[in-house]
C-alpha cells in the first residue's frame, strides 16, 4: 500500500472516533435537557440531512481541490458543530426548546461530514488501483470501526460521573468555563480529538488526480448530479451495489439506536454500558470487514449478497435474547455478517463510479442513497417510539425487512445476469 494510504487512515480514524464519542455525549445532553424519547433519533436524522440537501455540490466540492485540503475544512467544519454544542445556552432562543438548539448543532457537525465523505472515500481510486480496493476497503471499515468501538467508547467514559466530575472540579476550582453536567464536560475533549484529525488532514499528499474545472451554478450542478444519479442506477452492477449499500447503511444507524434502547429495556442498562454493548457490534463488523478484505476478491464481490438476509434474520433472533454471554454473541454475528457483505459491496460501488463518474461524483451519489435511506428510516423508527410499539416488535420488523430486501434485491441481479453477464465489467479500468 502507499505510504499516503495510512495518513488518510489515521485522519478518518480520529474524525470517526470524535463522531461516534460526541453522538453518546449529544444523547447524554438530551437527556439532561429532558428531552423527549423521540427526539433521540432524531439527532441522527439532522447529522444525516446534509448528505441529502448537499449531494448536488459536495462531489464537486471534492473534485475542485487536492482532497486532503477539503478534508481539513471539512473536519473544521466539525469542530465549529462542537463548539456549538457546549455553549448552547448561549444560543437559546425565548420560547424555543433547547433541544431544538442541540439538533442545530450536531446538524452542523453533519455538515462537515457530508462535505468530507466524498473526499476521504473518492481518494482511494485516485491513490489505489483496483485490485487493491477490497483490500484498502477492508482497512478502512475496520479502522473505522476500531474508532466506533473506542468512540462510544469514549463517550461513555466522559459522561461517566467517574470522569466528568473532574472537569467539572476544574470548571469550579480553577476557571468559569460554563461546564456544568458530564455531557459539557466531555464537549472540550472530543473537540480536541477532531483537532488531532485536522492534524493528520494537513499531511495527507496530493494525488495529482486533476479534473475538469467544476461548475459553480447551483442548477447546472443539480443537473450534473442527477446524470451521475442515473448513470450508477442504470448500470447493471451499480445497481445492485447501491441497492445493498443504502440498505446497509440505512439499517446500520436505525441500529444504533435500537440497540441502545433495547439494552436499557431488555437488560435494564444505562446509556454508559448500553454504549458498551454498541462496541461490540462494532466489533463484529471489523472481524466481519477483515474476513471480506483476506477472503473476498473483487471479482467474486456479489457472492456475499445471502449474507444480507442472514444478518436481518439474526437481528429477528437477537430481540428473544437475554442472557448476556449470548447477547454478546448475537451482537457479534450481527456485526459481523454486517461487516462481511457490506465490504465487497462498497470496493465494488467504488470501482465502478470511478469508471463510470469520478471519484468525488460517484461517492456524492453514493452518500444521497444511502442517507436517504437513514432519513427515511430513522423517521419510521422514531414514529414507532412515538407510538409506543415495544423493542421486541421494532426489532422483529427490523430483521424482516432487512432480509426480504436482500431477497429482491439478489432476485434483480439474477434477472440483470439472465439478460447478459455483467461481471465482466469488474475490474476493469477507466477509459
């Protein structure tokens, strides 16, 4: 692998461990603000609306300069979302709830991430050849999942009364900083872990990948962007490899929550541990992503697609358990199977946007289908909290969805393969 390769690792290793520790402290925050319960998700839902609204602009954006300089404005951008969080109170508005203020502010941090998505992913088919997507995919997502696994990890431990009191303790010894509950407290700390990420952004080397200068009419950018749009949908591979990775992902972060509410209702667990447990699943997708980057060529990147209905019938599953030696279990297989699938599935997206688009274009598309579908889902799922419908039977149409999905979808590519054999298609390099 080339040596630029590990930089760019490092710096999505501590945006993402900085993303996943400030998503437990915002929900820790909510809480002490006596928020309502569906509005949890719903911090989700405002991260994820930029990848929607901006996808037009952000692939542009990306392609428009060297891409570890947009990463580093990107990752400010992130910062500027956490700041915000800490000081809230300053901007609370008369007559408006402070949670709305909080949504604000993390949407602000989403911001930064869908303007820096396109950049981190849209490097690798500039730096890598093909062959070694999978490979590279492999230890990104693993990586990536380390910092999901220390993030909440991290999150947890600073909104611990253990760790946050200190802070505190200083606030009240030493300086007014306005740092009052452990959600503030951990504010400053996870600011400056993305400060680190900025760090690494600023050596991230030039590629020397230079496209066709980009447009800046918003309509004429709109345009370009619903021509990529339909190009990656209209081809027989793109296809199949969007359909399974906006699932993925759409599934993925209405997981997240789930999980953290089914511990606290099925194993009385507070957000702290229930944290605990989300590292777990994280776990089993890094096991899962190593075993697809070792095991799993390009070529052979579309015989994981069962391995989607076995994770929704596993989730189905995971909702009758209760004893915790098999919860830690479940979570792993989840995890895993997750992690196994999804691996092949992005290196394959990946490679044919690069053919078919460019790097920056075909991730913006990329990024508007699959958080498209967390918008999506993540608002049915808060409309079942709101309705009261109990975590076992979220849980259970979760799963059937997941893998009756998978099931058409696998039935799409047989008929795609029935009217002309497209696997020939992989691998191949852009003309």
């Amino acid at each position: 692998m080339k040596r630029g390769f590990y930089t760019i690792m490092a710096a999505q290793f501590f945006s993402s461990l900085a993303d996943n520790a400030l998503l437990i402290a915002a929900i820790a925050l909510l809480a002490e603000l006596s928020g309502p319960q569906w509005v949890v998700p719903l911090l989700k839902f405002f991260f994820t609306v930029s990848y929607v609204i901006l996808a037009p602009f952000v692939g542009a954006f990306a392609d428009s300069m060297p891409k570890g300089r947009v990463m580093f404005i990107t990752n400010a951008l992130k910062i500027v979302g956490c700041i915000m969080l800490l000081f809230y109170q300053l901007l609370l508005v008369p007559g408006l709830p402070a949670f709305v203020i909080v949504l604000v502010a993390y949407a602000v941090v989403g911001l930064g991430a869908a303007a820096y998505s396109p950049a981190k992913y849209g490097i690798l088919t500039e730096l890598l050849p093909p062959q070694q997507l999978v490979f590279a995919n492999g230890w990104i997502e693993g990586l990536t999942v380390a910092s999901i696994i220390l993030g909440v990890l991290l999150g947890g431990a600073l909104i611990s009364p253990a760790v946050s009191h200190v802070l505190i303790a200083i606030d009240i010894t030493y300086i007014d900083t306005g740092i009052d509950t452990p959600a503030e407290a951990a504010m400053p700390l996870i600011a400056l872990v993305y400060l680190a990420a900025a760090i690494f952004n600023l050596f991230i080397p030039d590629t020397g990948a230079h496209y066709e200068p980009q447009r800046t009419n918003p309509i004429l950018l709109a345009r370009d962007f619903w021509t990529c749009f339909t190009t990656l949908w209209r081809d027989k591979l793109g296809q199949i490899t969007l359909a399974v990775t906006t699932l993925f992902w759409g599934a993925g972060a209405t997981l997240q929550f789930l999980v953290l509410r089914w511990t606290e209702r099925n194993l009385g667990l507070p957000l702290s541990q229930g944290a605990v447990l989300q590292g777990v699943t994280a776990l089993g997708i890094a096991l899962g992503a190593v075993f697809a980057a070792r095991f799993v060529p390009l070529r052979r990147s579309l015989s994981v697609l069962p391995v989607g209905v076995a994770m929704g019938i596993a989730v189905m599953l995971m909702a009758y358990v209760s004893a915790m030696p098999l919860v830690y279990l479940m979570l792993i297989v989840v995890g895993a199977l997750a992690g196994c699938f999804v691996v092949p599935m992005n290196a394959l997206l990946q490679h044919r946007g690069h053919v078919l688009l460019s790097a920056g274009h075909s991730i913006a598309v990329q990024n508007f289908n699959e958080n498209l579908a967390i918008l999506a889902m993540l608002a049915i799922y808060s409309g079942m909290i709101a309705t009261n419908l109990g975590v076992h039977a979220i849980m259970v149409i979760f799963g059937l969805f997941v893998a009756g999905t998978m099931v058409l979808v696998m039935l799409r590519h047989r008929y795609n393969q029935s009217r002309g054999d497209s696997l020939h298609l992989i691998g191949m390099e852009k003309h």
